[in-house]
C-alpha cells in the first residue's frame, strides 16, 4: 500500500487511508459512440485511464455489457444503443459510493481513537500531527469530489437529453420496452448521484466536526501541560520564598555579627588608645627606678617625676601623632580604592 505523503494535500493526487489500507485515485473513461440508424450497428470505442493496477475493475463495464448482449434474448435493452452509457455510469457510481464510504469509514476510525484518547495526560503527539494533514488532505479532495460530482451531472443530464431526442424516430422507439428500460436507468443514476453528491456534503460536515475534536484534543493536553507547569511553578515560588526567609535570616545574623564585632573591635580600640596612653609612663617610671639611676650621683640630686615628664610627655604625644597619621593615610588609601 502507498504511504501518505506530502503530495496528497494536492487533490488532484491520489488518497491515502491507512485504516482501510485503499488508495482512492482519480481516473477517466472517454466514450467514442456511434449509432447507425438505417442498420441499428452500434460503434463505441472506450479509453479507460484507470490505473492497471485494478485490472478487475477496469474490465467490469466491458463485462457487464457482454453479459448483456448476451442475456438480452427478448431485446428489452439491448436494442437501445446508450445502455452502454448507462452501463459506464451506473460503475462510475458504484466506484464514487465504495471511494465515499471508504472515506465515511475512515473518518469513523479517527473519532474512535480520538475519542478513546481523551482520557490521556499527553499535549500534541505526532499522532496528531498525522490526523490533522490526513483530515486536511480529506477536506481538499471532497472539494474537488463536489465539482467532479457536478460535472458528471451535467454529464448525465446531456446524455439523457440525446436518448430523448436521438431515438424519435427510431421504430423501435414506438415499441417502448427498450426506451423506457434504459430512462429508468438514467433517473436511477441520476438518483444515486442525488444521494453521492449529498452524502459527499455530509461527509464535509464530518470532517470539521473531526477536525474540532482533534482541536479540543490538543487544546486539552495542552491546558493539562500548563496546569502541571502551573504547579511546578507554584513550587518553585514557593521553595524561592523558603530560600528568602532564609538568606533573610542569615543577612540578619550577619548583621548582629557585624555589630557584634565592630563594639569588640571599638573595645579593643579603646584598649589600644589606653595602652598606648600609660606605656610611656608606665615604661619611663619603671626604668628610673633601676638601681641603676638611684646609684647615679647626678640623677640623685634632681627629682625624678620632672625627669619622668619630661620624657613620659614627649613619647606619649609622639606615639599619638603616630596613630593619627596611619589613621589619616589608611582612610585616604581606602577611599583611592573606592574610587577604583
């Protein structure tokens, strides 16, 4: 069997349904007739140019005509030159309600498994890909089936008008049998191709009301994705907020660290500045009361508190200056880095 392929958007190209495992390909049937009034000889050459591959349905009007011929003993058809008309068309009709119902079928089959599928979690599949080309594919070639059914109406309709006014003045026309055989055939067929043409209509309706459940379909997986994506989302929102509270916690305690440590660090300044406020002194008063200096006969006739200001003073203002200046060079170096 064909698989379906990008050419079938064409209606002009054959029909695939896999479901029913038929191709449904266009063909023609040309009609060369001739009829002889005086010698009632009948002449007809038929081109059939349906495909070789259905050899049995392309014999099956040349067939049925000799069956007739042969059958028709008492000439109640056979002496009317157009039942070969009639027996072309009534096959064409045959083969335009098998190709309908085969599509009828298949369209059947597509509702069932969408219908069966409804139940599933899944959006788009490439299953749903394929039936939307392959109803698409349908719709294009019933629109050409309605002109192709019109044109074979009019075909129809100059047929039967030429039956009618080619056979006046035949004498077997008098008879009636074989004339009246052969109109009742024509409205036959132009019955069926009535009910062909409104079966083709309804098959068209089909079609889109196919084509809206597979829509309902996809849109139904897809508000399912967006429901599930909706839910991860809600999750995810909610584990960032968690994650929030967190850092917000952390930077809290941070902070209280932070603080923690600059009022140890402006106690231990404190510290610092007191130390370095009694070294000098401390340092200088220890020294001058070595025995060193109490031994010295020039430091023994003065008074040491003058000799330990005038050295505790000067080393106790320099050792500020000292801090003041470093402090000073490293609020200028750290503003050069922020401005980098």
């Amino acid at each position: 069997m064909s698989r379906a392929g990008s050419n079938q958007m064409n209606p002009f190209h054959y029909l695939h349904l896999p479901d029913q495992k038929v191709d449904i390909r266009g063909s023609q049937i040309a009609l060369s007739f001739r009829y002889t009034d005086g010698s009632h000889a009948t002449a007809m050459l038929a081109v059939n140019f349906i495909d070789g591959r259905w050899p049995k349905i392309v014999q099956e009007p040349e067939k049925r005509i000799k069956e007739i011929l042969r059958d028709d003993v008492h000439g109640h058809i056979g002496t009317d030159p157009f039942f070969i008309h009639l027996v072309y068309l009534s096959s064409i009709m045959r083969w335009w309600t098998n190709a309908l119902n085969s599509i009828h079928e298949q369209l059947i089959a597509y509702e069932i498994r969408l219908q069966d599928d409804q139940a599933t979690q899944t959006a788009s599949t490439p299953y749903h890909q394929d039936v939307s080309r392959a109803l698409h594919a349908i719709a294009a070639h019933l629109h050409r089936y309605t002109s192709e059914l019109t044109s074979i109406e009019d075909t129809i309709n100059a047929i039967v008008e030429l039956h009618r006014s080619a056979l006046l003045s035949i004498e077997s026309r008098s008879s009636g049998a074989a004339f009246e055989r052969v109109e009742d055939g024509f409205d036959h067929i132009a019955s069926q191709l009535k009910a062909a043409k409104d079966f083709e209509l309804e098959l068209e309706k089909k079609i889109q009301n196919s084509l809206a459940l597979l829509f309902n379909r996809i849109q139904l997986g897809n508000d399912r994705i967006m429901v599930a994506n909706g839910t991860a989302m809600q999750e995810i929102m909610k584990a960032t907020r968690d994650e929030t509270k967190v850092s917000r916690d952390l930077a809290l305690k941070t902070h209280k660290l932070s603080e923690s440590m600059k009022k140890d660090s402006l106690s231990m300044k404190t510290i610092a500045i007191l130390t370095m406020f009694f070294l000098p002194g401390t340092s200088f008063a220890a020294l001058l009361s070595m025995p060193f200096f109490s031994n010295n006969a020039w430091l023994q006739g003065l008074s040491r508190f003058w000799v330990w200001i005038v050295l505790t003073v000067p080393c106790t203002g320099l050792a500020y200056a000292f801090y003041l200046f470093r402090k000073s060079r490293n609020a200028t170096q750290d503003k050069e880095i922020e401005l980098c």
